[in-house]
C-alpha cells in the first residue's frame, strides 16, 4: 500500500497547509480517505480526480469534507470525462452521508430540494465492526468519540494492515482499530492538558499511549490544529511511544 498526505491540518486549514485528505493506493486502485479544505487542489496537482476510484469519510466536519461540493462540479461538469472512467463514484461514509453531501452542494431550499446526486455517486453508509472490501482493499470500520458520527478505519491488504483513527477522543475502541498494526495515522489536535475537552481529539501523550498499547510498528501523527506547536506534539509523543515516529507533512508520500 502506498500512502499519500494531501492535507494534514487539523480542525482547519492552515498557513500553506490543507486540512484533512489521504490517499491509499495498492494493485492500482486508488482510495480517497477524506477530502477536506484545499485537497481537491493538492490532489488535481498529483492525479487526475478521475483517478479514484473510491472515497470514504470518516465524518463530516468540513474539514474532512468541505472540497466534495468542488468535486461534484468537477464530475458532472467537466468536459473531458475519461474514457472508460465510471460514471458514478462509491462513496463511503456515516448512515446521513448522501443527504449531508446534498446539503453541502447545495445549500438553500429550492436548489436542495431538486438535488440528487445518484448520477455521479453511489453511497453506503459504513458498516461497523465487520469487515468489507473496497476494491482490493479489506476494511473494518469502528465508530470513535466525537462530537458527530464518526469512524476509525482499519485497513488490510497483502498482509500489510494499516490503521486510521479518524477524529476521536480517547475510548476503548481505538485498541481494537490499531492493534498490531504496520502503520498507524493518529491525529493528534493538542497538546495534553487537564482542561482539554473530553470525547473530541488525542493529544500527542495520547497518540503515543494508544500505539505504544497497540504495539503499533509505526506512528504517523496527523491532524494537528494550525495553532498548536507541532514539535510538542512530537515531543509528546516520544514520551509514550519509542517506535518509529514522524508527523506528517503535506505531499509526503509512505510505502507501507
């Protein structure tokens, strides 16, 4: 599997920096995991948006949804369609995905009444617990602490399993999500605090806790707000976690 940031700003986009957006990519295939501020651009400068083959959501706050309306335009209006492309696009996401997506495309009465998406899209809400496949690509999804529906995803092919908490607070689940995992992308939005709200994000302590737990091989931090200090986060979780570590930048590309 090969993994491809193309957005890494938590809660919002940053200075030169798009919030969430990955790319998962094995046998060809090419999975979109989120497609938040600005990800459309990083991924037209890479791909061809034609080139998914799939996307997943693992929620939808905006800044891991906000470019799907800009996607929309392009595959209903662009006019060059690839030859042999299909027509509709498997979207993944929580049970209300369609219809929050109609919303975000098209956001007063009369225009979202007449909305519908089926001709470029096909939805499916996200399955908890029992494992699917997504072309060559077999993924369990578990639901995570958050202020909305929200999932982590845990994503195996060829032997090689690769973990995604989404958005989340600390709960029981995440164990079952990275558990002996190759790599793990955890965000990781602050730094650890008494006063941080429960049930929203990791800090960087608690990113490294879970996948020192986990006995994850690998932990890549993500997701961290444009106002935190990036290397405190590192530095966090260094002090829980003596695996392989980095944080994320934009266009970085990981062969997992």
């Amino acid at each position: 599997m090969r993994l491809t940031i193309l957005g890494c700003a938590g809660s919002v986009p940053g200075p030169n920096t798009n919030a969430s957006g990955y790319l998962l990519e094995a046998e060809g295939f090419l999975l979109g995991l989120e497609l938040g501020n600005g990800t459309l651009s990083q991924l037209q400068s890479l791909r061809s948006p034609f080139d998914l083959d799939a996307l997943v959501f693992s929620h939808l706050h905006p800044d891991h949804c906000a470019d799907f309306g800009a996607l929309t335009v392009i595959r209903r209006y662009h006019p060059h369609w690839p030859e042999g492309r299909p027509v509709r696009l498997p979207v993944y996401g929580p049970a209300d995905t369609e219809q929050r997506l109609v919303n975000l495309y098209a956001p007063n009465e009369p225009e979202r009444a007449e909305t519908e998406l089926g001709d470029v899209y096909e939805f499916h809400p996200l399955p908890t617990v029992t494992p699917f496949t997504i072309g060559p690509f077999e993924v369990t999804a578990y639901e995570v602490l958050h202020p909305t529906p929200a999932y982590g995803l845990r994503i195996s092919h060829g032997g090689t399993t690769f973990a995604y908490t989404g958005d989340t607070g600390v709960c029981p689940v995440l164990d079952d999500l990275a558990r002996d995992v190759d790599v793990l992308l955890s965000e990781a939005s602050w730094t650890d605090a008494d006063d941080r709200p429960l049930g929203v994000h990791l800090s960087g302590v608690e990113a490294g806790q879970l996948a020192h737990r986990a006995r994850a091989r690998r932990l890549l931090l993500t997701h961290v707000a444009p106002w935190t200090d990036r290397a405190k986060i590192y530095a966090e979780a260094r002090t829980t976690f003596d695996g392989p570590l980095e944080l994320v930048e934009q266009g970085a590309i990981y062969d997992i």
